[in-house]
C-alpha cells in the first residue's frame, strides 16, 4: 500500500515551520498512524535525516497522548477515535495524507507534531480533584450512590484530556474538558462541598487559556471518549451557581 505523507517539520517554539513531503511505498491497511510514522521514521533515519518528532505512549486508545490533525480534522477521519486507533484501511491507496499538529492558540508546538497542552493541566489543578480525609479505607457501603448517577457521572469522568475537543473548536474553546470535569464531580457527593470553589477556578483557567463556546459542536464529534454536548452546558450551570451563592458554604 503506496500511502504519500505530508507532514508539518517545526525545529522549535519560535521557528517557522514547514511541510515535508514523504512516501511510504510498503504501508499495510492494518497500520495505525503513529505505526505509519514508525514506518517513515524508519526510513527518515536510515537515509541520515533527522525524525519526526510525535507523541504516543499507551496506543490503545487510552491516553490520548499521540493526538494529531489528520487532513484538518483532529484525530482522523473516522469519529469518535484517537488517532492511534485511526488505521489505513480507512484510507485508499496512494492516498496523500496531511499530518499537522494540534492546531490551536493554547497548545504551541513544541517540535514538529508535538504540542504544549499544558494548559488544560492548569483547569486540571484549578478544580479537578476533591479532597477528602486520609486515613483507613472506608466501607464500600459508607457512602451510597445510585447506579443511574453513578453511570451519569462515569459518563463525563470519561474525559482523556487529548485536547481534540479544543483544538476542533473555532474558536478554541475547552468548554467540553471544563464541563465534563465539572459534571461528574457536582454529581457524585464526594464533590459537593468544594463545588462553588472548583467552579469559579476551573471557569477562571478556561477564560484565560481558552476562547468562549462557539456552540457549533465540532468538539463532540472528535471526542475519543464521546463526552456528551451536555458537558457544554454544565460550565454556565456552575458558573451561574457558584455566582449566585457567592462565598457561601456549599
């Protein structure tokens, strides 16, 4: 399988970056792209050049660590899935393929198809977590929740943090990251008490990181978790709340 690679080469941060052209004459349909970077690697080095430089760690659809744009779409083509579980045979033969970085104003590249997504760590560390007294472990039956809200919450705790949600937005929002890390702590009890705090801090990073929802629901679409558009909705739902009760209690 003859596969033709156009792939963004950036040496850092500052510098202007490029796309390099290459061809992959022995591709199988059951090659994943990051083996399909593997495979050019290969050649790039054998012939004394310099590797791409690409992310990926656990290559099973997990992480969301090798995240990329595929022909402008984040990803790949097929919805709803990481870019390691993206293969050829979703492609024809002698397909030309774009391979770029994440594209968006909070993720710089660091080197060629690697991005700084460290911004979404800072709404991770605004409000991600719930604290809760160490110690013993306590009974599973201590604190009861229900099925039906437990797989509500479960259904936005999903999130792998990849990044494709902001970086397919127009306006590069992180509305659906935000508000699934904001839903599934509001639903579950042990996120109760600090739920006005996480709120405000979590909508504070995504204001200064993050542009505003365009409301267009491009993120659902490339969401490898399929973090529901509900997810969307629940950071003006915090936020309105965290406002109204101002600093009270929760």
């Amino acid at each position: 399988m003859r596969i033709t690679l156009e792939v963004w080469r950036q040496a850092g941060p500052g510098s202007p970056g490029a796309f390099e052209t290459h061809e992959v004459a022995d591709a199988t349909p059951e090659m994943s792209l990051p083996e399909l970077l593997d495979r050019l690697n290969a050649q790039i080095v054998a012939s004394g050049g310099e590797p791409i430089a690409f992310e990926s760690d656990c290559r099973e659809g997990i992480c969301g660590a090798c995240g990329v744009t595929v022909d402008g779409t984040p990803h790949g083509p097929v919805p709803n899935t990481p870019t390691c579980r993206q293969h050829l045979r979703h492609f024809r033969e002698g397909d030309r393929i774009r391979v770029e970085p994440l594209r968006s104003a909070a993720f710089p590249v660091v080197r060629d198809l690697v991005v700084d997504r460290s911004a979404l760590d800072e709404v991770v560390r605004a409000g991600g977590y719930c604290s809760v007294d160490t110690g013993t472990a306590p009974d599973a039956e201590s604190r009861q929740i229900g099925t039906d809200r437990a797989e509500h919450a479960l259904d936005f705790a999903a999130c792998i943090g990849c990044g494709a949600c902001v970086a397919a937005c127009p306006n590069g929002a992180a509305h659906l990251f935000g508000g699934a890390l904001l839903a599934h702590l509001a639903t579950l009890p042990q996120g109760l008490p600090e739920r006005s705090t996480r709120a405000r801090g979590v909508l504070a990073e995504l204001d200064d990181h993050f542009g505003a929802c365009s409301t267009y629901a491009e993120c659902v679409t490339v969401c490898p978790a399929s973090i529901p558009l509900d997810a969307v909705a629940w950071v003006n739902r915090e936020g309105m709340r965290a406002a109204l009760r101002g600093e009270r209690a929760d």
